[in-house]
C-alpha cells in the first residue's frame, strides 16, 4: 500500500525502490474488509459489499443500515494482484523475494541484510511484524483478534447476502469475547468465522467444532467446506513507533497501524500510506511521521477492561452496537468523530469499567 501510494502521487520516479517480501504473494492469503463512503480507490476489485449489517446477542438482533457506509470486502489476491500490475510498469520500482534475516541504520545509510545478499539505501519501510517486543513489556496489554473462517457452499438458497453479520455474541463466551463473522457473498456462499478478542489462541480443533455449532443452529446443515482462512492479529497499544528512527519506519501491524480495539488495519493502512507519501516529499525525518492521537488512549482503556475482563467484551460490543446512531460508532472507530461526539459514544459504554480502567491507567 505504501509503495502503491508512493507510485501513484507520481513524486518518487528519482528514487530507486526495492520491496523485499519471501512471499510472491500469488495466494489468497486474506480476505480484507473495510466500511468506505460511496466510491473507493479499490472498488475495481471490491468483490462483494454489504448496505447493511447485522449485530447480534442472546437478547437482541440489531440490522444496521450502513448508509453512508458500505461494508466492502476485497480478496488478498485480487489486491496483490492489481497492485503488482501498477509497480510493473514503474522503472525505478524492484520486487524481489528474499527473506530478511537483519536490517540496521548507521550513520548516513542504512543496511538490509537477505539469507541471500545484502543491500545499502538511504531509507527502509519495515512490515516484518516483531510481536516479541510487545510481548516483553507490561505496562500496555497485548491481545490478539484470532479466528478460522470457513467459506462455505451450500445446495439451498441459506443466506441472505445482502446483510454481513458483523458480530454475533449468542454463542458461549467460556469467559472469553467471542463471535461469529459471516460474510455470504451470494445465496449459497459464505465466509464463516469463528472470531476472539483474548490473549491466548486456541487448538485448531476448537474453533472448527464452533463454526460446525454455529451452522447447525442456523440450520445449515448440508454444505462443502471449499476454503480456509486464518488469521491472529496484534491488538495492544504498545506504542510500536517508539522504535522508528531518522531513516527507518515501522509500517502495518509492525509500526502500530492495527486499530488496537478491533484489529481492522486496511483502511487505516491506506490513509496512512496517502500521508506517508505526502510527508515523504517535504520532510526527512521518519521519528516525525507519528502522530499519537485521543483515540489511542480510548483503545488503551477498552484494551485494559478485556485484558483484565475478557468476558465483558459482549457487554461492551453490545452496548456501542444497540439501537441508536450506529453510524456514529463507524465514525468513532474510523477515528473521525469529534470530542462531542466521542462523549456521545462513550457514554453508551459500561460506566463504571470503563471508569475504573482510567483510574487504573491514570494510576499506572
Ligand atoms: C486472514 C486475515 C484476515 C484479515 N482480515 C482483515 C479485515 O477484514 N480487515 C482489516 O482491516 N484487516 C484484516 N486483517 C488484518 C490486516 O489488514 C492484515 O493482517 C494486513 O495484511 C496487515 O498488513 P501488514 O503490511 O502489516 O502485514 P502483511 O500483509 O502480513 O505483510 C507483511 C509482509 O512481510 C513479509 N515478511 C514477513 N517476514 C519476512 C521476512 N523475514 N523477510 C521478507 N518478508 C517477510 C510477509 O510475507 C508479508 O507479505 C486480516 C489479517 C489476516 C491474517
């Protein structure tokens, strides 16, 4: 995404760029979601999207009606796809798969050193995603949004593919936060996911014997499994950006780009990307391209409460999700709400948890 945008504000044909990746990325590794207003840069390859939304309880089923919004999902590989086509036909852009093993900045270069070859630049974009140094601290929890999805075929007409469940808590919680995710991309298609927000994984066995429960609830049970996804995505404050230096910056997961509370990354990717790429063109010091925000404390507080009360996820989720301005909650995890209106949406939270996690914080 960052060498997408850097190509297309067409201010970077001087520079010579190599993108390093072990993988060819010829798999469709991931299927990415995301909620946009009307059109999008990537709505070429947007392969289903949704006007409405489900949210779901033991006690309530909410439809959410997005507009604006859509709920746009993108295949990894339709997106790999039309991004490898656009960097081939730039000269000055290089993509070589080599697996990093080290990389360094000394006093005017930098270094990137391969199981094959070594490199020397000027700067180095770094996506290889380091959770250990998160992992080794405590004062800023670390939880992981970890899931397997199941992409379905069934006979019958089952689903109704013009609403996405985007959380369905009416499953056993096991004193976790966990729901399932579906995406029915026509009648009888769907991605199934059995989806936590917690600390640990679980055995692989697990979550299939919930997505096999969740589909004999709904009835559906004469269908082929024709795919697989899995995925463990960081979620934790910790301030990644700490070890950004002059000539080198940490992007993605690796530099803090995952919304700690959700762990939705794509479109926070693309809007940093657009701003990497305008920074990139007046300004040279990379420990200036971060910029902490309000938001980053409200993660921290909703991270403290599920790190610390794993099973008050469905409490806090149903509580932003029930009736009322759902729009506003897109807004607000879309980190583009006003202060008024963060109060707004805070105060649809749980009180007193989310009174005692900042005591706590504040504390800390
Ligand atoms: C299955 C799955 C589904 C997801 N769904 C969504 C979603 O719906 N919405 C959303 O917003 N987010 C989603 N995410 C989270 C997030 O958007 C993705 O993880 C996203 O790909 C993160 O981008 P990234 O650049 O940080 O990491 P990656 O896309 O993982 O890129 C890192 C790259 O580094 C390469 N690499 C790693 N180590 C080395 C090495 N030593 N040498 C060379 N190359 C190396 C890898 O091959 C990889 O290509 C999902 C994640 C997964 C795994």
């Amino acid at each position: 995404m960052v060498v997408y945008e850097m190509l297309q504000s067409g201010r970077f044909d001087e520079k010579e760029i190599l993108l390093l990746d072990k993988d060819p990325k010829r798999s469709n590794d991931r299927t990415w979601c995301f909620w946009e207003k009307s059109r999008g840069e990537f709505d070429t390859i947007v392969s289903k999207s949704w006007k409405q939304v489900l949210f779901a309880n033991d006690n309530f089923k909410n439809a959410i009606g997005l507009s604006p919004y859509e709920y746009k999902m993108i295949r990894g590989l339709d997106f790999y796809n039309l991004v490898f086509d656009k960097l081939s036909t730039a000269k000055n852009i290089h993509f070589t798969n080599e697996n990093v093993v080290d990389f360094a900045e000394h006093k005017t270069y930098c270094t990137v050193k391969t199981t094959v070859q070594d490199f020397s630049c000027s700067k180095i974009f770094n996506s290889i995603l380091n959770l250990d140094v998160a992992l080794a601290q405590d004062k800023y929890p670390v939880l992981r949004q970890h899931f397997t999805g199941w992409f379905i075929k069934t006979e019958q007409s089952v689903f109704n593919d013009r609403q996405a469940t985007f959380m369905d808590f009416s499953i056993r919680q096991h004193g976790n936060t966990r729901f399932m995710y579906v995406l029915p991309t026509s009648p009888t298609e769907a991605l199934v996911e059995y989806t936590l927000f917690s600390k640990d994984l679980l055995p692989q066995e697990e979550y299939d014997t919930a997505i096999s429960a969740y589909l004999q609830k709904l009835s559906i049970l004469d269908f082929d499994i024709v795919g697989k996804e899995r995925g463990s995505i960081p979620m934790t404050s910790y301030k990644f950006w700490q070890k950004n230096s002059k000539n080198i910056l940490h992007i993605g997961s690796a530099g803090g780009w995952t919304k700690a509370s959700t762990g939705f990354t794509f479109k926070n990717t693309q809007k940093k990307a657009k701003s990497l790429a305008a920074f990139l063109q007046t300004r040279d010091d990379l420990r200036k391209f971060h910029k902490t925000s309000r938001f980053w404390f409200y993660d921290l507080l909703l991270l403290d409460i599920l790190d610390a009360h794993n099973e008050k996820g469905c409490a806090i989720f149903s509580s932003l999700f029930a009736k009322g301005d759902e729009t506003l909650i897109l807004r607000f995890l879309e980190e583009e709400t006003s202060f008024t209106e963060d109060l707004k949406v805070i105060w649809k939270c749980p009180k007193r948890l989310f009174a005692r996690a900042l005591l706590d914080r504040l504390l800390k």
